[in-house]
C-alpha cells in the first residue's frame, strides 16, 4: 500500500501570510515582472496616489491567484469589484469607484502566460487556473503549512 502525501490547500492558511509567501515565489517566475508604467499608475479611481510598497505588483498578483483558486471561474469585472474601494468626493457622500482594469488584466494575461491560467470564452467566460496553477499554489501553501 502506498503513503499518499497530504497536500494542504490555500484555504487551510491564513490568507495574509499566504499571499505574502505566494508573492515572494511569483518574483522568481519571468513571466510575472511587474511592467515600467506600474510605478506610477494608481490601483483604481478612488485612490489618490500610486502604492507605496515596492512589491505591490506581486501581492495583487499573488492575491489574484488565490482569488482564481477560492472563486473558480472570475473575469476582470468580478475582480474590479473585488479591488475597488469608496472614493473620497469632499462634501459630497463618498462613492464606490471600481478597480483598475488595466492592473487586473496584465496580471492575468501573466498567469496565462506562466500557464496557471486560462482564459474560457464558453457560455460563462472568465479565467479560472489550470492544473499547473493550483499544484503551484497548493505546494506554497504545503511550505507555509510545514514552516
């Protein structure tokens, strides 16, 4: 009889230190370099300022991906409104703007390219990972688990 090895899941760590770590690895993958316009562009409408942190690019794309594991099936407007936040008009009441799209899109257009992704265009379209994307993701989190 054989030893089946237990993998532990994204779902099992707690997501901050998953997409930490998560994004840690994805800077050693070429397919996923953060492009020259990404210093100076803003995450979405509501914000008032580009980020701050050096490796935003990675933490949003290591939080895409574990979005795509958790959620399954997710177009770019699903994720627009997971990333948008309330925009500050003054006087006025506050908004909910969308995310950037651009952002969002490249991202994925990387992970389909790193192939833990791909992009279906059938009755419900959208991009969900692929057999690679999640072993990928599953063996982070089995890292995460034995540390």
């Amino acid at each position: 009889m054989e030893k089946s090895t237990i993998m532990t899941t994204p779902y099992e760590i707690e997501s901050e230190k998953f997409i930490r770590a998560l994004a840690e690895k994805l800077k050693t993958i070429n397919e996923f370099k953060m492009p020259e316009w990404a210093l100076f562009v803003k995450t979405g409408q509501a914000k008032e300022r580009p980020p701050e942190e050096k490796d935003w690019w990675y933490i949003r794309a290591a939080s895409v991906l574990r979005k795509l594991y958790t959620k399954g099936l997710v177009g770019v407007g699903k994720l627009r409104n997971y990333y948008g936040s309330r925009k500050d008009r003054g006087a006025k009441p506050e908004k909910f703007m969308k995310a950037s799209g651009k952002i969002l899109r490249t991202i994925l257009q990387q992970a389909t390219k790193a192939e833990f992704a791909e992009h279906i265009k059938e009755k419900k379209a959208g991009r969900r990972l692929t057999k690679k994307g999640k072993l990928f993701l599953d063996q982070v989190a089995s890292e995460l688990k034995t540390i």
